[in-house]
C-alpha cells in the first residue's frame, strides 16, 4: 500500500483525524437524525452481547 509520503506499508500511514472528535461532539445529541439506518450496527451490537461471556469488557462499541 502506497501512501502520500511515499510509505509503502500500513505502519506509514498516516491519517489526519484532526477535527473528528469535534464533528462526533457535535452531532452527538443528534445521533440518531444523522445516522438513521443502523439495522447493521444493532444486529452487529446484538450479535457480540450473545456471544460474549457473561462479565466480558468491550472497549468501544
């Protein structure tokens, strides 16, 4: 994989997230109006609660 810096494997990559959290802050309250057809991510959701076991961490979800 090749890279503006001419990087050729994925350790070179380098994204500019710069304003991301700032965009999810704002469009926090209003989720659900911007993403409204979150069929996948409440299956995908569901399907890792039935198959975790009982007391099982998960750091973002």
């Amino acid at each position: 994989m090749n890279n503006r810096n001419n990087g050729s494997d994925y350790e070179s990559l380098r994204l500019n997230r710069e304003g991301q959290a700032e965009a999810f802050d704002t469009i926090g309250n209003r989720y659900d109006e911007a993403f409204p057809h979150k069929e996948g991510q409440v299956s995908a959701g569901e399907w890792l609660i039935r198959s975790l076991p009982a007391g099982s961490r998960v750091p973002d979800l």
